[in-house]
C-alpha cells in the first residue's frame, strides 16, 4: 500500500522553491556562459547555485515531506563552511587585486564540511537520525561553519575597503569599479546571518521568523543576481587600451624624496593636466598619465596623496568641476545641458557628475548655474 502524505503549503515553502528555483537557474546560467570568459562571474554563479541549493533543506520539513521520503532527510546542502569563502574567492577575483596568488585554501574546510555530509547522507536513516540530534552535528556543520563564514566575511570587507582605495588612486571614473554592491551585500548577509540565529535559538519553530528568514535569502539572491551580471573585472580594465607598462620607469623609493622635490613634481603635474586637458578623458588612468609624464605611476601616485592628501580619483575630478564652472559661468552656458557640460569635462554619468559637484562646491551645478 502506498503511502499517502498531505502537503501542507505555506508561503514559508513558497518562498523558499521561489528563491530555489530562481536562484539555482540564475547560478547554473552565470557557470555556463561565464565558464572562459569570466572566471571570476563563474565563482559568482558557484555562490547562487550553493545559497539557492541550502533551500532544499528547508523545503522539505515546509511541506510535510521528510517522515513519507527519507532520502529528503539531511541533505548535503548545509553550506555555512562554503558560501562567504566562495564570495571571498568572487570579490578577489573581480577586484584590482585579482593579479595576486588567489587564496584559494578558504575553501578547504568548505569542501572537506561537503564531503563529510555526502558521506553522512548514505547512511541508513535510522543512524542519520541519531547523528542529526547529536550536539557534534550541530557545533561541526553549523556553529563552527556560520563562525568561520563570518570571520572570512569580515576579512572580505577589509579585502573590499582596501580594493576601493586603490581604486580610487588609480581610475579617474570610480562607477562600476568599487564593488559597493558588493559590500553592500557583504553587510547584509553578515547582519542577516546574525540576526538569523538569534531569532532561530530564541524561537525555532516560529512560522513568522522563518517566513523573515525566507524573504532575506531571497532579496540576497536578485541584489547578487542582477548586480553580478553588471560587474566586470576591475583589474583587467587597465589594460583594455593597451597601456605598455614596459615602457614606464622603474619604480624609485619615494620615501626617501624631499617635500621640495615633491612640491616641484606636483607643481609639474597640475601644469601638465591643466595643458593637455587630459582629465576630459573619461577612462584616463594613473597609468595613462604616469606613461605621458614618463614617470613610474607609484611616483605619481605618492606626489599627489602626500602633497594634496587626495587620491588620483579626487584630483582628477578637482580638474573636471573647475572646467564644469568655467562652462557653467560662461556666455554660451544655458544653451549647454547640464548633463553635457558633465560629460565634456569628463565624467561618465550624471549621477556621478552631480556627486562630484556638490562634493567640491558645496551646491549641485543646477543651483551653481542660476546663481552665476
């Protein structure tokens, strides 16, 4: 006699085959088409596929399936070891540090904890109960693995914090290249993670709790989602325009240069990008200009955080904003757009033309242009 079981539907176990099946289509996809062309995407895909899969353990228990179908029981899909390694691996990847030794090791523990549960998974249900209830299972596969996702996950944001300052000393256009979604993300899933398990040991069987827990796995799928499918490789952005880094002098000990010598060179550059209006370039690199100046770019770089205690993103967009005023103030001024006089002076977006703006004028360029 077959056995029969009612499904008990709910919107905990809607929610969670929503994000299972929307997730793990959008991860399989990112693996398949990112494969050659974008490894580091590929390591985004292997994250949503792994974050949509862990679903697979709740759904289940939602719907009344475990006691009737037994090989739904405890399976392998626990990631906590694995997910903010992945991402780790991911952010190095498509960071301006991607051509340094990735650390690929994060991910030992995540896949030894993987095995481990394969193996776990094929024993006969009766020891796979008792293994379950056991505290090793518990401390092994979820308490030690969300504490090891979690210091990873700190040592992600600093990884990112850093990959934002070298960013911003190298690019003169930021967008797109300081992965804040990223942090963003980052955040989010370290505070959800946390207020997660707080909520689960307070109360494990609330229906409300677990329908919060569902919603936040589902926003971090569409925001990794949609903004991973944007991003590209900062790194390799550098070299689109085929900059000859062999050309550029060897790299000199900047420490040991005199504040005079320093102010003589910075004097140097601001006469060189007010000549050759080079800031108007909206891909310009510290590299481009440190290969016009026949300079090493750390030279360059150093000058201008040590005498202007900016970065090269900043100095540059200094340059942009005193042209944008210049244009603003002149006669021809109103048959101009504002979102044009943005984009002569360099900057690639409105958006990113009025953040600027404000922040070295104190007004946006609408005000600054009625009051001129």
């Amino acid at each position: 006699m077959i056995e029969t079981v009612e499904l008990h539907f709910n919107l905990q176990s809607i929610l969670d085959i929503l994000g299972l099946v929307q997730g793990t289509t959008l991860g399989i996809l990112l693996l398949i088409l990112n494969y050659r062309r974008h490894r580091s995407t590929f390591f985004l895909g292997l994250f949503l596929l792994l974050f949509s899969l862990k679903l697979a353990i709740f759904i289940p228990k939602g719907l009344n399936l475990e006691l009737v179908y037994p090989e739904l029981f405890l399976l392998p899909f626990n990631f906590s070891w694995l997910l903010f390694p992945i991402f780790f691996i991911y952010s190095q990847k498509v960071s301006i540090f991607s051509n340094q030794k990735i650390k690929y090791w994060v991910l030992f523990p995540g896949i030894l904890s993987f095995l481990l549960q394969v193996i776990l998974y094929f024993l006969p249900y009766s020891t796979k109960l008792v293994i379950a209830e056991s505290i090793w299972h518990e401390l092994i596969f979820t308490i030690f693995g969300i504490s090891y996702g979690w210091v990873i996950g700190l040592w992600n944001l600093k990884l990112l914090s850093q990959h934002r300052m070298e960013v911003q000393n190298t690019f003169s256009s930021v967008e797109s290249k300081v992965l804040n979604w990223a942090r963003v993300f980052l955040i989010y899933s370290l505070v959800t993670s946390v207020i997660i398990h707080i909520m689960y040991y307070i109360a494990p069987q609330n229906y409300y709790f677990k329908i919060i827990f569902s919603i936040f796995d589902l926003i971090a799928i569409y925001w990794v989602a949609v903004n991973g499918v944007r991003q590209r490789d900062v790194f390799s952005e550098l070299f689109i325009r085929d900059v000859d880094t062999n050309r550029l002098p060897k790299e000199i000990d900047t420490k040991n240069l005199e504040t005079k010598d320093l102010n003589t060179f910075m004097e140097q550059i601001n006469d060189y990008v007010k000549a050759s209006d080079c800031f108007e370039r909206k891909d310009l690199t510290i590299i481009d200009l440190a290969e016009e100046l026949g300079v090493h770019p750390k030279r360059l770089s150093t000058t201008i955080n040590t005498v202007l205690k900016k970065n090269f993103n900043n100095f540059i967009n200094e340059h942009r904003i005193k042209k944008a005023e210049e244009l603003l103030k002149h006669i021809e001024a109103p048959n101009l757009s504002i979102e044009g006089i943005g984009n002569e002076v360099g900057f690639q977006s409105k958006s990113a033309f009025y953040s600027a703006f404000k922040k070295f004028t104190g007004t946006t360029p609408t005000k600054y242009k009625e009051d001129s």
